[in-house]
C-alpha cells in the first residue's frame, strides 16, 4: 500500500494542466513532477557545481509565514528567494495574529492583500498548508516548510537530489536504510513516500520499536522494518540517519543518547557493513556521538553539506514551479517551460 | 470649522515649490496634493488591477523606525517600499537608542548620517514625526505610519483611494459615516480631515457619547455627530467601521463588546438602511460579531481587502513622492512629474 | 615595538597573491592594503560627496553573524551591503546553534553551504572570527565587526578614513590624541595600530592608569601615554574621544561620570589647546557630558557623524575587497583592479 493512500491525495497542489500551484505534500505527486523538481533544482548549478542567481521571482512578494520557529529552515527559503530576485518578508505571524483577537483567516486575507505571491508556511499542526492552500489563499502558492508530524517535502526533495547527485545510479536499483526516531520524523514519513514513487523498491526502516508509528508496517512490500541495525544497514547504498529530538530523551521511548548510540549509532563498524560507496545523509542538526559518530560525520562518505546546498536549489525549484503554476491557472502564462 | 485649524498647518511637510517631502498629516495638505497622491497611487495598478513594482527607489535606503511595535503597519511600508525596488533596514529603534543612554536626537542623525534617504516612523506621541521633520532630520523624507491620537495619514489615504476607486462618484456628492470608538482612532481623525479637503459635505460620526473626543462638536457643518446608529446610517454611500481596542472594553466607556454590537455593530438590517451600493470598510484587524457581523464583512458591500491592497499603492505612492520633493528641494531634480 | 608584533601576524586575511580575503585585523596589514581600503572607499562617493550604490556584491549572499548584539554595527553592515545588491541575511546566531545541541563548527558549516560568500562576525571572545576564517570555513569571507577586547577594524578604518578626508595632511605630519577607556576599548586598539602603519609618528594615549591596559607601554616610541588630559592634547590634529561604558562607572576603575568628566571630558577650554583646526571624533553612542561636552559634539571641528557615513564607505569596500580576494584565491577573477 502507498503511504499517499493513507491521505487524502492532494490534487489541490496541482493546478488544470497537471503543473505544481502550491508545494504540500510528496504524497500524490507522480514520478514525472518530482523529476521535474529535480531537474529544475539540477539547473540551478553551474558548471563548476556552484548555485547561481537568477531573477526568475523579480518583482514577486514571498512572505515567510512561521508559525512555529526554525531558524534554520526559514534562512534557507529566504536565501532561496532571494536568490531568485524575490522581495522577501519575514512576517512575525504570531504576533501579528490572534494576539489582537482577529482570526487567522482574517490574517491570511489581509497579507494576501498585500499583494502577496507566495506564503511558505511552517505550522506545528499537521496540515495547516493545506488546509491554507484548500480553503484560505489558493490564489497564492502554498509552500509547506513542516507542518506537524505530517510532511517535510521540500527536506524530502532535498533528499533525493542529493540520492540523485551523489549514487549517480537510478533510483530504482538501489537500497535505501532510514534510521532513528522515525516515529516522530516529518522527515521519515516524506522521504518514504519520495523513494517510493522514484521508484525504489528496497527501503529499509530502522528503530526500536517505540520510535515506529502505528500503521508503518502497511507501507507495502517496498518498505521494510528492522530493530536490528546491523541487519538493516546490510549491503545499503544509503544511509539516512534521523535527528534524535532532545525531548524525547528519558521518556519512556528512549532511555538515553548513550544507549541510542550503543543500539543505532552510525560508526565504522556498521558503516562497514553497508556497500562501500554507501552515502550517509542527516537532515540536521546533528547530534555527533548520538545518531552518528564524528569520524562519519566528517568522513569521505558524509554528503550532509551536500544535501545544505542541493535544500537551496529545491526550495529555488518549488518556490520557482509553483509561482508558474499559479500563472498558468490564472492564464498570465501560456506554457510552463519543460 | 476645519479640523486643519485645531493644528498648526504643517507647512513643514511641502518643500519650496509646495511638493510634499514629508508625509506627516492629512492637515493643511490641499486637495490638489491629496489627488496627487491618489492619482499616483493608482498608476501603480496595471490593468488587471494588480499591483506592479517599478524601480521609483532604486538605490534608495528606506529605515523603518517603529518605537510603537505594530507589525502589520510596519509589514505593508517594507512591501511598499520592497515594490519601489528601495533597500530596506528595520531598525530596532527601541534597543538601539535609550538602551546604550544616547540621547534620540543622536541616534536619528546616526541613522540619517548612514545614507537614509527615508524613515518611516511610528510612534505613540502625538507629534513624533513632525518633531523629527521639523528639528531633527528634515533632509530625510519622514512618512508619518501613525503617532499616538494623532494621525494615521497613509490610512486615511488609502481609505481615500478605496472610496474614489469602489463608489466611482465625487466626493462632493458621497455621504460618509463613521461608526465606533472616534476619541481613541487616529483614522477617524484623519479620515474626517482627508474627506473635508476632498469636498465631501456630508460626513457623519456615530458613537456613543463615552468614545467622542471633546471639541469634535466644533468641525463644521459638514460634519454631524450621531449616537443613534440607524439615524446615522441612513442613505450612506459609504460606512467605515472603526476597531474597537480590547482595552476599552469594561471600562467605563464601554460596558462589553455584546453592548457595543447591540448598539452600534454592522449587521444586515442596519446595512439595508443605507444606500442599495453602500460599501462598507474596516481598518483592520476586524473583531468580528463587535464591530460588524461576519455576514457583511465577508459580503458583496465589503471593500475591506481592498483597502489594505490599496494601502500598498498608497505607501508606495508617497514614499516616492516624498523622496522627490526631497530632492528637488535639494536641486537634484528640476521638475516633479505631473 | 609595533602593536602588530603582540599578536600572531594574521597572514591568514590575505590571500597568496597578497590581496585581502578576509578583513579580519588591523595588525600585519601593509600600509598599501590599508592605503587600498582607503581609496576604494573613498570611490564610493559622488561628486556631492554622497554615497553611491552600484552591484559589485550582485547575486552573493552575505550573513551577518551577530553572537553579541550590536544593533548599530549590524545595521551599518546591513545597510553597506545591500548598497553593493547583495543578498543579506541576519542569522538569529544565538538561537540557531547551540540551542539544538549542535557544535558551533555545524553551525557555521551548514551556513556555508547554504551558498554563503561574506560572513560578517561579531563575537565577545578575542579571535572568534579569526578562528572562524583560519579553521572552519577559509573559503566564505569573514568580515570582523568586533570581538572581545581584540580589535574591530572597521571602525579603525573608518576612523583613518575621517582622518584622511577632513584633515587633507599627510599620516606622517598627524599628531592624534586618543582620550578615555583604552583599556576596555578595541577601537583605541585597531586605531593605534592602524596609524602606525599609515605613518603616524605622534599618538597619544590620554587616560587615568586604571583605564589603561598592561603592555601599552611597550607600543614604541611613537606612541606616548599621558594621565594628564591638558598636557596630551597641547597642539593636536585630531582627537579621538572614547565611549565610557555605563558598567565601568562606579567600580573600582572608575568612580563616577561627573570625575570622569572634570578630569578628561573635552570642553571648550581643553579644545583649545588643540591646533585650531583639530578634528574631534568620537565612535558613539556618545554620553554628552561624559567623554565630551554638547558645544563640542555639535561645534564645527566635529567630525562625528561623516564617522558613520564613511563607516558604510569603508564596509563597503572591505565587504567588495574580500570577495574580490576570495574569487582570486579560488582563480574565478584574474586580477583585481588597483
């Protein structure tokens, strides 16, 4: 069964020609559209592998919208736009909201009002884009930065054009291990549903067993589980090593960061056991000596820088492909360029 | 009497050859620069009606002096300027200043000694900003974005451009009411003093006796005082509901917001005593079910998005008018476009 | 004994054909890169002697890293760097790093390779951006803006700048009194050590023993240290008064504005002893009537505010001059233009 099954499918992100309006969720979104991301993110580098700059938003207003904090992601979808030329506003949303006892709509309104183009919003409850993208703004392109324990798509996109770059094989031939708290990773839950519909057919979900969600075992027969690293890592081309969230240390789902280390750590030996051009890929920020050992971290097979960068040329992509999807529906544009 | 002479003429906003290099109140401004602003606000619409960016402020340096925090105020001056292609630095005027003992004059010749060309200041004294333009920077273009009980003026221009763009008719021949807490809304204060000078003659102000200011009796014949909402309404071309502030509320001007809706909020049997195509407008952000019924807010009559779009023209049109007279007072240009 | 050979010379701020990639200190720098800085800024004024804009930083990315606060210095930065078009970006520093845990070395690594080109650092510790340039990331331009008690070489070069302009001597025929806290200050510091490398033959150092560092009596013969403020400033070019930081008041080295003020505050009186045409200059914020009296700081031998406006003309050309340097090193430019 595909994870995107188990949501509703989310055609609202489509526009009537089939092309990306808003960016929600990977769920849905067939083969040919994420490879269009990538190939969009892909172009965005020169020859000597260096971003560029060019003024595809000029002249467009993206106000970042987050509800909860990160700093981290909100730098890089401001430095994605601005890349492209965007007027960039950083909008205190929590303040400027219900604290003067006006409704979120009312909010969402006024800023669209604005002469807004794009929101990129991050929210803690699981669905906010969506729900802002269905029934709120469609008129302007919804691009999620996490919402709850939900998605994370543009991390996932992130995701696989670092798999993309770095195997320099096809998705469909290799063996993808995912490990650490999948239970509580937006990260986990988008990467799977990319992988799967890139076409990868072994995909292996590593965890104790109280840092797996309910209903992960009806993933379909791509998707397997393991409690046991060292058989879940065997022969891997990838490696994706999760955050394991301080909050979550001395609770009942976890003892401590040693014995995490000691069960699911990545070091040499178990590296070992992977294929030898194994990629080893963490979303950020690591915690060294707890999901990964320094040695691996700063090692030849570590493309977490990579994947900083390549989260630039995504987020240029979605922000880029969305804007013309929206002028299309609103038949400002004629085509959206291949 | 016009409400002009309750101040003194602020002369001091026109350079030499009567262009605006200030922004700072609606009073003593004539109609013929009011129109101008209007007119130039409405050449930044293409003919879609959407709002366009045009480089007016290239290479300019806009700093954005909010001592009062109002993010929503301060969020459509940096779109605006953002649109007129100007750089834009909020300044965290509250820490920078007093914080370090240096005195604000100090602090505002540092900051117009760091190439500003323009400031937006918001400020809860009534006077900051003609202060500054007065005494302190007069060579940087000082935009007035709200002081204390004062004035509010891009909000009454905008209001303005909202009520030329949606009724269509002259405002010799329209009938304006204004309903809700008058003594404490520096829009009302600027509206009523924008509408006289644009020749409306027949402005109402409805509230009750606990949210009239004193000496609002003394405006002139154009202007009539209402307590009585229906009475007030009636055959209006146009309604603007004020806010009503939540710390009013259960003081003794004001018992509880379930009071004020009886008596004065915005619903549809007191709406159909006004005129069939009256528009309705609200400053933002609304309290719906207080000042207006959610019915009319989200309702054909309602031009309240519209005003804060306008809002957007508006800033940018006297930021770059501003910035001209500036100029030409400097001798750097000759002339103004008409 | 040059104030240089104290520290490590910072050979690490020029690349291997001798140009700047990073500005990190005064000390080791030729008189010809220092002469180099000064000119290039200096071309960005007009012939009205205003600052101009051109896109010299157009398509980078600069991020202003700001671990102490300084809403002054920051905006400075801001505010030169978006006069060259580039994109910046104010990282909340504080919160995006250790807060999660991650190492500070993470930090910075993800920051570069969000296709970062300039970071601009201000540190409380001594040689924070030196480490920075030296061991974490060599290849983005790192742009001192202050750390510890070390040195904040803009302002020493802004300063050299205001010098250069207003006196119209040579460095060689200069006599400078710097007055106040020396030993608290990093602009006495970078200041001392940038006029011995320009040539200055007469520096004097005019403060209470309490306010004056361990080993500044080993800076060589052309600097001379004097407690009594008439006899240091007898036939001066320039002085330079320093800030009194509130937290030195009442302690053990200083008891308390009103002695500070009888015993080196500048006054009319002192003033005079300078040559007539003495140049005063103070790095702000200024406590009036503490380090200088009112009639001086708004008398016409102050210099106080082109300080801040050449401050943006010299980071300007530091921010410009590091990116050139780090494009030569990594061979993307050929040569840089004198």
């Amino acid at each position: 069964m595909h994870l995107a099954a188990l949501h509703t499918p989310s055609q609202i992100q489509l526009n009537s020609q089939g092309n990306l309006k808003h960016f929600l969720t990977i769920d849905g979104l067939s083969k040919e559209t994420l490879t269009k991301i990538l190939d969009t993110a892909q172009s965005f580098f020169n020859e000597q592998n260096q971003l560029i700059t060019l003024p595809l938003l000029e002249g467009r207003t993206v106000m970042n919208l987050f509800f909860e904090n990160s700093t981290r992601t909100r730098t890089t979808f401001e430095a994605a736009a601005k890349r492209l030329s965007a007027n960039v506003l950083n909008i205190d949303i929590a303040r400027s909201s219900t604290s003067k006892g006006e409704t979120l709509r009312d909010t969402l309104w006024n800023l669209e009002a604005m002469a807004a183009d794009i929101f990129v919003v991050r929210h803690s409850s699981s669905g906010a884009a969506h729900f802002i993208a269905q029934t709120v703004c469609p008129q302007v392109a919804i691009i999620n930065a996490g919402d709850g324990r939900h998605a994370h798509p543009t991390q996932a996109m992130l995701d696989m054009l670092t798999i993309r770059s770095e195997t320099k094989k096809p998705f469909e031939a290799l063996s993808v291990a995912i490990i650490g708290d999948i239970k509580h990773s937006r990260v986990a839950r988008s990467d799977v549903a990319a992988l799967q519909t890139l076409g990868c057919k072994d995909i292996r979900v590593i965890a104790p067993n109280t840092l797996l969600p309910y209903g992960f075992d009806e993933y379909g027969a791509d998707v397997r589980l393991f409690n046991n690293m060292e058989a879940g890592i065997q022969d891997c081309d990838v490696i994706i090593t999760l955050r394991i969230q301080n909050e979550r240390i001395d609770s009942p789902a976890l003892a401590s960061q040693a014995e995490f280390y000691k069960m699911y750590g990545l070091n040499k030996e178990r590296l070992a056991m992977a294929k030898p051009d194994c990629i080893v890929m963490h979303p950020g920020p690591m915690n060294r000596g707890v999901e990964i050992d320094s040695s691996i971290a700063d090692g030849p097979q570590a493309v977490i820088l990579n994947q900083v960068t390549n989260g630039i040329a995504v987020r240029m992509a979605v922000l880029a492909l969305s804007m013309q999807g929206q002028l299309q529906e609103k038949g400002l544009i004629e085509a959206i360029a291949g």
